[in-house]
C-alpha cells in the first residue's frame, strides 16, 4: 500500500510541473539600446550634450570653449544663454542657440565685428553682444 500510495504521489508531482519553453532566437530580434547612446545624424552624443561644429567639423558641447552670453531679456522666449565659437583666424563665428535647429556661421566684416542675414555679433569694452532685428537678445557679463 505504501508502495502504491509512493507511485501515486510522485505520478501527480510531476504531471504539475510544467515542462520548459523552447525558445527560438530569431534574426529580426534587435538588442535593447543603452540609455543615453543616442546619437544624431552627425554621430554626436545627444545625451552628453554634444553638438556639431560647422567650424571645427568635429562634435563639440557649447559651453565648453566658447564665448557664453546671458539673455538680456528674460519675459522673452529665448533661452537664458547662447555660445559663440570664434574661429581661431577670426574670419568666422559661430552661433549656438537653442531656438534654432543648428548652429549658425556669421561672417567677420571688421575687427570684432561678425554678421549674416539675421544676426549681428559685435564686441564693445571686452564684451560681446548679439543682436537680432535690432533687437540685443544676448550679452556676455564679465
């Protein structure tokens, strides 16, 4: 009786396990990509805060470097600060503001003195000015 009890309580142990899945790996499977490995299309390192350099043709993070100017009024909808990026010939300046999509590149017209279309980017008493539409949005504080 013993034996029979013995058989039927190991019958009905292992007839609850469940048996293993069989997994199959398939090719179209993609690894989960590492948080903070985004890149964008230049191959800069979103998340570390890189940004492209037309100047430097290289990814580089704007404050790092550069000249920094604080906004000068801050109702506006403009960030509190912008980077420029003087060429070391200083024939070129380039612009870093968050209300715009990428960097922008003014052209030196006289000493101190960088424009394009839109923007103007002038130096008076060691400080830098950016004007847009006559308007001064950003100054660099010393």
């Amino acid at each position: 009786m013993k034996y029979m009890l013995v058989i039927f309580s190991s019958v009905a142990f292992l007839s609850c396990q469940q048996q293993p899945s069989k997994k199959t790996t398939t090719t179209s499977e993609v690894a989960p990509s590492l948080v903070g490995s985004e890149k964008d299309e230049k191959g800069c390192l979103v998340a570390a805060g890189y940004t492209w350099s037309k100047l430097k043709e290289d990814c580089i993070r704007p404050w790092e470097g550069t000249v920094t100017m604080n906004v000068t009024d801050t109702s506006t909808n403009f960030e509190t600060a912008a980077f420029v990026l003087i060429d070391s010939t200083k024939q070129q300046a380039e612009l870093f503001l968050k209300e715009e999509p990428e960097s922008i590149l003014l052209d030196s017209v006289a000493p101190h003195l960088y424009t394009n279309n839109d923007y103007k980017l002038s130096q008076e008493n060691y400080c830098w000015s950016l004007i847009h539409r006559q308007n001064t949005l950003y100054e660099e504080k010393k």
